[in-house]
C-alpha cells in the first residue's frame, strides 16, 4: 500500500495537501513529463514531426493525469524498480507501450508519419524496457539513437502502421539515460516544492514583521542558556525571526532559480544526443535552456557544431529540452558533481531550522511557566488523548519534528555527493533521491506550518511583563522602577547586565528598538501583506 503521511502529521499526502507536490505521484509526473518534453524538444529541433511530440504528449497525460490511475501505476514502477535499480526502466517501458498502442491506431492520433524515426529505439512488447534489444539491451535506461533518415508516410495499412508506430517509439528516450531523467524530474519536484513554500514562507515573512512592527518596544525578559539575562523586546525577538525566516526564503529562492537541467546520456558524453543533432544552441545567457552563468569568468569554449548530415534545425537539442522545462542547463554533466541537488538540500534544511528556531521560542513561550504565548485555536487543534484541559502548541511541535528531522537528511545528500564516482555512482545516487524528497516534504510542511502559527500568534502581555518583573525585578510597579540610595542595588544586578528602570518604569532595553528598525528597513519593504515580493521572483 502506498505511504500516505501517516507518520509525518502536517506533512501527510492526502489530495490537496501541500506536500503532496513531493509524493510518490508528483515525482511519477515529473518523471513523464521529463520524457514528453525531450521528444517535444526533439520536434523543436525538427528530428521528429510536431505529430509525434503531440503523440507522446497524450500518452503521458494518459498514464497520469488521473489521481487513482497515477497512484496505480506509481505502486506498479515501484514494485519492480528494482529490477533495474531505478524507476525510470519500468516506466519508460508503460510510456513506450501506451504511446505504441496510440501510433498503432488508424485515424486521427494514429499512424503518424514520423521525419526522422526509425525502429531501432526499441518497443514496449518487442525490445528491451531500457530501449536495446531484448537482449543485449543498457540496464541503465540508455535508448538507442533514432536514424535521421527521412521516413515516409506510414500508410493506412497494417504494416505501415506498425512500421510508422516504431518510428514513434523510437523518439521516446532516444539518446537519454535514466540518470538524465530521473534527476531532471527529481529537480521538477524540488522546483515545485520551493514554490509552494515560497508561497507560505511570503505569508510567515508578513506575519513576523507585523509582530515585530507591533511589539517593538515592549519590554520582555531576555534568555541566555535557559536563564534569566537582560530586558530586550518582543519586537526584537520577533525581529530576529524575521530576519532569519526572510534570509532562508532568499536562499530557496536562489537555489530553486538555479536548479538545473540533468543531461549527459549513458557515461556524459552526449553520444547518444549527437546522433540526433547538436546537442547545444550557440551561445547562452543563463535563461532557461541556455546555460548558468559560471561562477568566474572563465574561456568560452566554441559552440558544438552539428553533425554532418544532420536535419535541417536540428541544433541546440539539450538547450531546447531545458527550454520545455523551463530549467537553466550547466555548461557540463553533473551525473557526479552533485553541486546540484547539494545546494537545494542546503537550503530547504536551512528553511527547517530558520523555522524551527521560532517554533523553538514559541514553546518555550508557550509553557504555563512561563505563559507569555499562545498558538492559534482551531477546533480540535492541540487536543490531547488523556487530558481534556490540555491545549498543546501542536503547530509549533511540528515545525521543531521538521527542524530536527532535516540535518540528517541534508547530511544524507552530502555523504552521497562525497561518494559519488565515475561516470555514474554506484549506490551514492540513489541513496540521495529519498532523503531529497523528505527535505522537501519537511520544508512545505513547515512552513505552511510556520505561517499559520505566526499569523494567529496570541501575546499574553500581563505575561511578558510579570515575567520580567519577577525575575528582573523591573517593569512599572517593580522594585526595580523606585529610587534607590547608593549601595542599594539589588542582588544579581552586576549579573543582568546592569539592567535597570526609571523612575517611571521605563526599562533600559538597550538599543534594541534599533534593531528591530533596521531589520524591518532591510526586510519588510520587499513583501505586501501576505509576503508576496514586489515584482513576483517567479
């Protein structure tokens, strides 16, 4: 039976969840629509007619585009994956038989004329499922190149049929591997994943700098190692959430931005690619289908030329491939050089523990000892099992289990990263694709997470104050506000800092309203109220 987030509370699966854009579904998806969009590429380049893009378009959508249907097909990849050592080879061989089933069928959809398709890519009943024979086929997903022949009509008749259907099979996954597609579509998902919780992170961003707009001089009890320290604000506590909540929304941005294209074909060296046509568009610019611009300037290499007898447009196929997907393309494989996946993984664990660090306060808040927070209401939100008084801060409990479930994810991609060899890992690039999903299911979570919670946050004030005025001894009505005749001062005083109240009761916070002006000056003005930045980053 498939997971469905029983375990992971705030993160479960179930349709219309957040999460449910890093599910075994979404990933299925991505997966085909990798697929789909490298033969809608090759159409781009004039390898293939537009007729077999659009073939191969509807195949996909076929296979996925209903929830129950995708889910089956999902549990059926997965139960035989390992047959190959990846879910590519399975699903490539249902794509490849659905999309023959289609290009079999006489009449519209059917029987297409493919310029440039040959049978030799494989079928889904007459080959291999990685596209070679049946058997001396690549193991590793690794299609057979389509001949660039000119192809006839197919004719109306069986065998034209059937010789026009295994021209259209041929485009599917010609020229690719299985590591092309599964990292593009694992990059799709972590794409996904950093917009909706961009979304949510734009909202908590909001919500933090009103906090700290609104509480900026009330005087509250700072905490050094557990214990009593100096006054401070809650606005300025609140301040250094938002300064931290803003700066890991500005890193998943930047890491979702640059998350790249995966190509390379069977050992990175685009042989497969090169048989179809060139494999790069001349010259790039860092959009989508071009490549990222290198970190140092450094010699341009020439453009790959084309390959002799190539098509007419038959250029730039990868450039094309990353423009269909809307994806920037690296100036080389990154098969090994997981820099990648490794980036992303930083950031989406940085987004956990920015958050975890506020739903840290937050509990510590909420304690009845301490009794200066409370989590928003929500009918049987926070109800405990044994206790009907009880009122747990759930929202918060959550963001922390994501805060400290991510290190170890994180360090999973940087283990497999540093183990990665050859031309194709052995073992260190599959160790990575689960812990990359969990670290984005744990990011939406949290931070859908985290919004909630920071826009219902309830301030007790006569908390905040009596706490100060306890420990501290400052605050109106405090000891610490009369006048005191030299030698007078209060036990501990040295200990606070020197912290002291006038006679009005003013508490010397230092300049702690400063720094919650200057963090709302750098941070606020970027959002509108719900977080969105001026100008939409997407």
């Amino acid at each position: 039976m498939p997971d469905v987030g029983l375990l992971t509370p705030g993160a479960d699966l179930a349709p219309g969840s957040p999460a449910g854009v890093t599910d075994d579904v979404a990933v299925l998806r991505a997966l085909l629509a990798a697929e789909a969009a490298w033969v809608r590429a090759q159409a781009r380049c004039g390898v293939v007619g537009p007729e077999v893009a659009a073939l191969v378009d509807d195949a996909a959508r076929r296979l996925a585009d209903d929830d129950t249907a995708a889910l089956a097909l999902a549990t059926d990849v997965a139960r035989v994956a390992a047959g190959g050592g990846n879910p590519v080879i399975p699903l490539l061989a249902r794509l490849r038989a659905e999309v023959q089933t289609a290009a079999r069928a006489p009449g519209p959809g059917g029987t297409v004329a493919a310029d440039g398709g040959s049978a030799d890519g494989g079928s889904a009943d007459g080959g291999s499922a990685d596209g070679g024979s049946a058997d001396g086929g690549s193991a590793d997903g690794e299609a057979a190149p389509v001949a660039t022949a000119d192809g006839g009509p197919g004719g109306t008749d069986a065998a034209g049929r059937e010789a026009a259907a295994a021209r259209v099979v041929g485009a599917v996954h010609a020229g690719l591997t299985s590591q092309d597609v599964l990292d593009t579509a694992l990059v799709l998902v972590l794409r996904d994943a950093a917009r909706v919780s961009d979304a949510a992170l734009g909202r908590a961003v909001a919500a933090t700098a009103a906090l700290a707009r609104r509480y900026r001089e009330v005087p509250a009890l700072g905490r050094t190692l557990t214990q009593p320290a100096v006054p401070t604000t809650l606005g300025a506590r609140c301040a250094g959430w938002l300064q931290a909540v803003a700066e890991s929304r500005a890193a998943l941005d930047r890491a979702a931005a640059e998350l790249p294209l995966a190509y390379g074909g069977a050992a990175g060296t685009l042989a497969g690619t090169l048989a179809l046509g060139a494999p790069f568009e001349p010259g790039s610019s860092g959009e989508p289908g071009s490549s990222v611009e290198p970190v140092e300037t450094a010699p341009v290499p020439p453009p790959v030329e084309p390959v002799e007898n190539a098509p007419p447009g038959a250029t730039g196929l990868v450039d094309a491939w990353a423009a269909e997907l809307g994806l920037p393309v690296t100036a080389g494989p990154w098969h090994v050089t997981r820099f990648p996946v490794l980036r992303a993984a930083a950031a989406l664990a940085e987004t956990c523990a920015a958050l975890g660090t506020v739903a840290a306060d937050v509990l510590v808040g909420a304690r009845a000892e301490v009794g200066e927070l409370r989590e928003p209401a929500a009918p049987g939100r926070g109800a405990s099992s044994a206790m009907a008084h009880k009122r747990n801060p759930v929202l918060s409990v959550l963001v922390r289990r994501s805060a400290l479930a991510a290190p170890a994810l994180l360090a999973q991609v940087a283990a497999s990263a540093g183990q990665a060899v050859d031309e194709r890992p052995d073992g260190a690039w599959h160790a990575e694709w689960a812990a990359l999903q969990q670290l984005a299911r744990h990011a939406v979570a949290a931070s859908h997470a985290a919004a909630e919670l920071l826009e219902g946050l309830e301030v007790v004030a006569d908390a905040v104050a009596g706490n100060l005025r306890q420990q501290l001894g400052l605050g109106p009505g405090s000891a610490g506000a009369d006048e005191e005749e030299p030698g007078d001062e209060a036990p501990g005083d040295e200990e606070a800092g020197g912290a002291r109240a006038g006679a009005d009761g003013v508490v010397d916070v230092g300049a702690a309203t400063a720094v919650v002006d200057r963090v709302l000056s750098r941070y606020a003005p970027a959002t509108g109220p719900s977080g969105e930045r001026a100008g939409g980053a997407w």
